[in-house]
C-alpha cells in the first residue's frame, strides 16, 4: 500500500497527454439499438469504498446517456485483482452481449513488483483475446512506482501504449490523470479516489469511450 501511495507523490510531473492510438472520431449521440460496455478492472475502476451509483462504471453510464447514448456499462472491477487475475477471469467477466471492453488493470502489478514482461503478457493476452471476438477495446494506462527504479519504470510505463498500439486498441495514459496526487480527490488512504474524483476521471475519459462507441457501432 505505502508503495502505492509512494507512486502518487513521486509521478506528478509524468503526467501523460491523453491520445487515441487510432483515427477515428468521436460517435455522436445516437440513441438507436442497446450497446454494452464492461469495465475490466481493479479497485480503482470498482468503485472501492464507493456508493455503487460513484463507481466509474455508473458514473460514465449516466455521462454517456445525459448524452443521448442508449448504453449500459457493467462493472467487472475486482479488488486486489492483477493483470493476471484479469487474464483468468476474463471469459467469464466479459460477457458474449459486450460491445466494448474498458481494460483498466497493472496497478497491483506494480505495487507487488511483478516483473513487467509477466504484465505486460497478461495485458497484450486480455487485448488480443478481446479483439479476435470482435470486441472494441479502450485500454487504460498506469505508471510504476519510482521507488522501483527507474528500470522498473522503464519497462513497466510503455506497456499499455504498446499493446493498444500493436492491435489497434484506443488508450487513455494514465487512468489517474488529474486525480492522482490530490487530497480532496483520494480517499484517506492516498490510493483510492472519491466520488468526485471519479467524475474527474470520467470527464477525462469520455471523449475516448465515445470513439469506443462509434468503433463498436
């Protein structure tokens, strides 16, 4: 936990831009037939410590119908989870009715210090798997610990960019941009954060998931 913690104080200035690894534009408000989007996770997208209308999931759920999508968002965030917990579980988590995956999973790799090749294996696994089943897929990045050393960091940080670009995937750099390093955004613990940061996360990341719909559509 306190290696978490160390991760939010010591990467304020890594922060990220955020980009899409693709071209295609933002969907517009369509309405029209159901789509589902199941959010692939760990604590920090399901809503730990969190009413289950402040989860990330709900929150983008209401984001993106307030703008006349007709779309359900499924939490399947697992506390504690690892990328390779994510890899087991994922047949049974994303279901046959998903359109669209959100892959928001390596912040416990990094905070055990799990080797990045095992990581990054376990993620390019999820994102190829997802994608030979014609799911869209929005891939959201995560930085190492510095007290792992700046290797670590280095073979750890480009993973994410790496794997959305190697199969076409959209991605969104740092889960926690905007959020991270902020008090009045985090619970007490440091690591987590609160309902409103949450809906900062979500505004960062609804103009991508709105590429995720147009692509799924």
């Amino acid at each position: 936990m306190r290696s978490f913690l160390y991760l939010f104080v010591t990467i304020a200035t890594l922060a990220l831009p955020v980009a899409a690894s693709a071209q295609s534009g933002p969907a517009s408000a369509s309405g029209g037939e159901p789509m589902e989007i199941v959010v692939l996770g760990d604590s920090l997208s399901a809503g730990y410590l969190l009413a289950p209308n402040e989860a990330f999931p709900a929150q983008l759920e209401r984001e993106l119908k307030q703008k006349g999508h007709n779309i359900s968002v499924i939490n399947a965030g697992v506390s504690g989870d690892t990328s390779s917990g994510g890899l087991a579980r994922l047949d049974w988590s994303v279901p046959p009715t998903a359109d669209a995956v959100i892959v928001e999973l390596g912040a416990n790799d990094a905070l055990r210090g799990i080797d990045p090749a095992a990581t990054r294996s376990n993620i390019d696994s999820i994102v190829a798997r997802l994608t030979q089943r014609g799911v869209k897929v929005l891939v959201a990045g995560m930085l190492a610990p510095r007290n792992l050393g700046e290797d670590y960091a280095a073979r750890f940080d480009p993973i994410f960019s790496d794997v959305a670009s190697a199969h076409g995937a959209l991605l969104y750099p740092f889960f926690l941009e905007g959020v991270a390093m902020k008090p009045e955004l985090n619970l007490s613990d440091g690591m987590h954060p609160t309902g409103e940061g949450v809906s900062v996360i979500v505004k960062g990341m609804l103009p991508l998931v709105e590429e995720l719909i147009g692509r799924s559509r």
